[in-house]
C-alpha cells in the first residue's frame, strides 16, 4: 500500500446544514416538514448570500433577523436561535453547497413564493447599499436554479436599484 491510511475526521459537532435544520425543526415544531424544509432553505441562503464577499456585516444580521421574524410561527427564540447559529458559524454555512435549498425550494414552493424569495436575497444583498460582483453573480445563479428567468432577476433587482451602487 502507497499510503498510509487516514484517519477517519471525528465529528464532535455537527455539520451547520444540519444544526440549521435542528434549530428550524425545534423552533417550528407543529410545522409540517414541507414548511419546515423551506424555512431552512430561505435561512441558508440568507446566510450564503450574505457571506457572499466574505463580510457577514451588522446590516446584514439585522436584514436576516427582520426576514426571519415575518415567518408565520417562528417566535424570537427561533429567529435568536438561527441568527447565532450563523454568527458563529456564517461561513460553514454559506460556502456550503446550496444545491439542497434551491432543490427544496423549486420542489416545494410555488413560482410566486420562489419570487418573494428571490425578492427577499436580493434585499440581503443590498443591505450595504452595494450590491457587489460576487452578490450579484451568486443571486444570478439561484435565480436560475430557483426555475426563475433572468427578466424575473432583473425586475426584482430594478426595485432596488434606489438603494444601491454596483461595485465590479
């Protein structure tokens, strides 16, 4: 044998996707799993667009606690709970693939909650006032993945445009 066999990582933790899920599923607990999944979605890529310049900033904390707290039946705790888990642990989050969230959320929600969604990361984006490069590309990508057209994007990110400058 060329190498040496490698030591199996020991898990003390779990991985963030799956504490994002336990936190939602404790938080919304009389929820189905329909809801359930979805909520986890929306926070997940809350937190990857975010995270997307490598910055998780206090506008973005508050935009986050502001969306979280419209989901019907979450209560405080929950928001607090979430909004923690992606202090401490943002970037385990974000930088993890989103391909599970964005499959929720085509399978699961329909096109106009898919809008509102997209809707809502566009305003994470903007928080800062500037929608920057890699923003701009991330949101670009889940609009597509999210089954939404490039007009759809850009009718959305028109709304905002008020409110922002675009850094390359």
């Amino acid at each position: 044998m060329i190498f040496r066999g490698k030591d199996k990582p020991k898990e003390l933790t779990p991985l963030a996707r799956d504490r994002l899920a336990e936190i939602v599923e404790k938080y919304l607990g009389d929820a189905d799993d329909a809801t359930r999944r979805i909520v986890t979605a929306v926070a997940g890529l809350l937190a990857k667009i975010a995270y997307a310049d490598g910055h998780y900033s206090t506008q973005e904390e508050a935009t986050i606690q502001k969306e979280l707290s419209r989901v019907h039946g979450l209560s405080q705790a929950g928001v607090d709970a979430i909004c923690g888990l992606l202090a401490d642990q943002i970037s385990h989050v974000a930088l993890l693939g989103d391909h599970d969230w964005t499959r929720d959320l085509r399978d699961l929600a329909g096109r106009e909650l898919r809008l509102e969604v997209l809707e809502v990361l566009i305003e994470m984006a903007v928080a800062d006032r500037v929608l920057k490069h890699d923003e701009q590309t991330q949101l670009r990508r889940i609009a597509k993945a999210l089954n939404l057209t490039q007009d759809e994007y850009n009718a959305l990110q028109a709304k905002h445009r008020d409110k922002l400058s675009t850094l390359s």
